[in-house]
C-alpha cells in the first residue's frame, strides 16, 4: 500500500492507493473513519455505548434515516457526548439499520472511545463528539474517493457532463430534504450518474453552501471532474459522479451495471483531517 501525503485547503492528508474490495464488494463495508480528541473512560464510554444505541434506534425507525443523540452531563468533559446518524436517503429501511448497526459496532473501538469519531459507509454515516455539532455544517474532516483513470476521449466535455449531472443533483439536495439524484447522458453510451446528500440537522440554505463549498473542492481532488468517478464525504454532506448506475432506484436499463459499494480497485483514497 503505497502512501504519500500533501496539503490542500490547510488540512494534512493520508493518501493511499487503495484495493481492499473487489468491484462487487459489500455496501457495509465501511469506506472510511477519522478519529481524534481524548479517549473517554468510565462514564464516559457508558454515554458513547448510549448515544450509539440510541441512534441505531431512531435511525432505523424513521424514514429518512437521520436522528440525533445526546448522553451525559451537560458542559461535563468526561461524560458528554452528542451523536448524530444519516442514512443515504435511497436506501432501503433494512440496508439502512443494517449499516447504522455495524458503524455502532465498530465505531468505538475503530477510535478507541476518542472524543470525535466519524465512519462513513457507502450507505450512512455515524458521528459522536464531546461538543454539540448538532446543525452545523462541517466540512473539514472526511473521506474522498478518486478513480485513478480519467476519461480519455475529450476530458473536457466530460467534466463539463459531471458538472452538469453535479449541479442538478446539488439544486435537488439543497431544496427538497436533503437529497437528490440525477443523471447526464454524455454519450449514447456514457450516462454520468450523480448524488449529492446533507445531515438532516442542516437548515436548506446550510445544506447548499455545504454542498457548494464541497463541489468546489472537485477541481482540487477529483481532477476538476475528468476522472472516471469521484466521491468526496464530509461530516455534513457528500457528493458522488460514477459513469455506472450506484443509486436507488433503478430504472430497468440501469439495473445490469448496477454497483452498490465504492469500488475500490481503480481509486485513490484520501483520509482529509481538520
């Protein structure tokens, strides 16, 4: 596993050529952490063990798969801790429970009960911290996915289709709960499929900056829209281009070319820290 590390927008960066899953690899896998703060004992674990298990709860029994917890005594750096879990909103109510009980399961121990712990999933996504994050957007931390081939015939007008399938899904998230799907037609034979996604704590107009600032950070990681696929997942909202079909739900002609988890062969990850 080769390695190296730079630094855009001021954050250190762990980049790694990644092949951990093959292109049919499961969607519960997670696709990345970031952990930080000091590691709670005591009580301390007992409100993290809380918060988790409250959000597996909520999360699974609302539709959208977005809930909100709090455990501990306020103000109290031992013991407090506020969570917070976002299931893609296409996917089924069983995948989602499914994918809020593994991140639970692995998420304190993958950071040690650290303070600030995040795990992203091809279908959700779970965080906790020690302070209250609840509704504000945070695009610092995160986790992106680049395809390491870009498009070779006309580079140009393909990141031109990406944008476009981009901004449609971007103008869909910010204006209708937080998600929103669309797809391009490049070619009579390439379709850019794209996603975009807030937390459900963010208010509409938070949801479009975030996703705005998140889209200009494409020509940084994902080679102004060139590549082949790209995914860049912050802690308050992520956006998605693939040239196969990775959403729910299906139209007929999409179902063959289907691709439920980030396939990781042909990509680079990048771990982005604060």
């Amino acid at each position: 596993m080769a390695m190296r590390r730079v630094a855009p927008h001021m954050c250190s960066l762990l980049v790694a050529m990644v092949n951990l899953l093959p292109s049919g690899g499961m969607a519960m896998d997670s696709i990345g952490s970031v952990c930080g703060g000091t590691a709670y004992t005591g009580s301390g674990k007992a409100s993290v063990n809380t918060v988790l298990a409250d959000l597996v709860a909520k999360g699974s029994s609302t539709g959208g798969g977005f809930a909100t917890s709090h455990a501990g005594k306020p103000g109290s750096q031992d013991d407090e801790v506020y969570g917070l879990a976002q299931c893609r909103g296409d996917v089924s109510g069983s995948d989602c429970s499914a994918c809020l009980a593994d991140a639970a399961r692995q998420l304190p121990n993958l950071c040690g009960y650290g303070s600030d712990a995040r795990i992203w999933y091809d279908y959700c996504f779970v965080r906790y911290l020690g302070t209250n994050f609840i509704g504000q957007a945070d695009t610092g931390s995160g986790v992106v996915y680049v395809n390491v081939q870009a498009a070779a015939d006309n580079p140009r007008a393909f990141a031109k289709s990406v944008g476009k399938a981009l901004r449609k899904a971007t103008a869909q998230a910010s204006g209708s709960g937080g998600l929103g799907r669309a797809k391009e037609l490049h070619t009579p034979f390439v379709v850019v499929y794209g996603l975009a996604q807030c937390t459900g704590d963010l208010a509409p107009l938070a949801c479009a900056r975030c996703l705005s600032e998140t889209l200009s950070r494409f020509g940084s990681y994902c080679g102004g829209g060139a590549q082949l696929g790209c995914q860049i997942n912050y802690s308050s909202c992520r956006l998605r281009y693939e040239i196969y079909p990775f959403y729910f739900p299906l139209d007929d002609s999409d179902r063959a070319g289907f691709r439920g988890a980030t396939d990781t062969a042909n990509y680079t990850k990048i771990i982005v820290h604060d």
